[in-house]
C-alpha cells in the first residue's frame, strides 16, 4: 500500500495566505485600501503601522542568514545564499515607507519618523515583534515561513492598492507616497515568494518545518490584526462612499 505524501509545505502557507487575502477584503478598513478608498490620514496610518513592522524584516533576513553560515551541507550553504540575497533586497523598504510618510505628510523623513515613533503600535505588531526574537534565537529558519507568507500576500495586494489609490483616492499628489507598493509589485513578490517556497520545501527537520509552519501563521495573524486594529479605530471611516 502506498503512503499518501502531504502537500508541500509551501503549498498550505500560499492557501493561507490567499484566505486571508479574501477575508481583508470584507474589513471595513482594509477593504477601503483595497478600493482606493482611504483618507490621507487613514493611507497615513496604515503606512505607519506598515513601517512598524517591516523594519523588523532586516533583523528576521540577519537572523537567517548569520545562523547559515559557514556550514558545509548544501542545503545551508544555499540558505545563506537566499538570506544574503533577501537582506540586500529588502533593505531599506522601512526607509521607502518614511519617504511615502514625508510626502504624504509634507514634511521631511526626521519628522516623519518622529510622528511615527509617536503613535501607539498596533498590539498585534507589538506581539509579533516579541515572537520573532524567541523565534530568531531559536530556531531562525522559521523565517522562511514569514517570507513565503508575506510575499505572496504582496504578490495578490501591492498592484491592487497601488492602482486603486492612485485612481480613486482622491489624495493630492498620492502617487509620490506610493513608493513602496509599487516596489513590491507582483512580478517581483512572486519571484521572492517562489525563491522562499523552495527552500522551505527542501527543510527536512520536523523541528525547522514546524516552527515555519507558526511563524507564518503568526505574520498573517499579525497582518489581520493590524488591519482591524485600524478598523476599530476609524470605523467606515468619512470616505465610506456608495
């Protein structure tokens, strides 16, 4: 009798990631980002909330790759590769997201910044912060997971929202606080998300593969919570148009 083999792991988190894509869409607010229906304060704090938690993507990519190096296996020296890669493609985009901030706001980066470090963080993002240092130490190759999910939750999103903002926001001069979708369009996520799933896919150790399975959760979690964190605080918010 022939055993069943499971899925690819890869195969489970990118389900998972497109059923939240379908559940963001029915929140009140993110549904509005979505549609290009944002206010400029309302696009400000989603961006600012974003900034919170994608300036810790640098630690997650210096993480993996210092717990892959210098090993002689194959599969650790190609992870080392892929983490060295990621780090030097992501960094930055934390900066991108202050420049979207100054242009939106008028103002420049330092007092960006500055009004960013200012508002309360979304508890979600505080959660997950606290979780990727447990995780870092651990078992960093869990990181592959957080990049599989988020990638290709990018990869169904960015185009979408960068379209629809820049069409029917309505904001002055939106398009220069774009900057950062339009950076993680589609065609580049789906190139890192697929870069990720193989990796992923090639982990043997039950250990490795589970701690991906939960942090990816987590990071999809936290993105879900964010969202209706800024749901609660904006309610349908003034640009809720029929």
């Amino acid at each position: 009798m022939t055993a069943l083999l499971a899925p690819p792991l890869s195969d489970e988190l990118r389900r998972r990631a497109r059923d939240l894509d379908a559940r963001l869409r029915a929140c009140p607010f993110y549904g509005r980002l979505l549609q290009g229906r944002l206010s400029a304060d309302e696009y400000a704090a989603w961006l600012t909330q974003q900034y919170k938690y994608v300036r810790l993507t640098s630690e997650i990519t210096a993480g993996l790759a210092a717990a892959t190096r210098g090993h002689e296996d194959p599969l650790y020296r190609d992870l080392h590769a892929y983490a060295s890669y990621e780090h030097e493609e992501e960094k930055g985009h934390d900066e991108l997201l202050l420049v979207d901030l100054a242009a939106l706001w008028k103002v420049g980066r330092t007092e960006a910044l500055g009004r960013v470090e200012r508002t309360p963080t979304a508890p979600a993002i505080g959660a997950y912060a606290a979780m990727l240092d447990y995780w870092l130490r651990r078992q960093p190759l869990a990181a592959l997971g957080v990049a599989l999910a988020l990638e290709t939750l990018a990869a169904l999103q960015s185009d979408v929202i960068y379209e629809e903002m820049k069409a029917r926001s309505g904001i002055p001069g939106v398009e220069r606080s774009l900057r950062f979708f339009r950076a993680h369009r589609a065609e580049v996520e789906v190139e890192h998300s697929s870069a990720a799933a193989v990796m992923l896919d090639r982990l043997e150790d039950p250990a490795a593969r589970s701690a991906a399975f939960f942090l990816a959760n987590a990071a999809l979690a936290m993105f879900e919570g964010t969202a209706h964190y800024l749901a609660g605080l904006y309610g349908r918010g003034a640009t809720d148009r029929s």
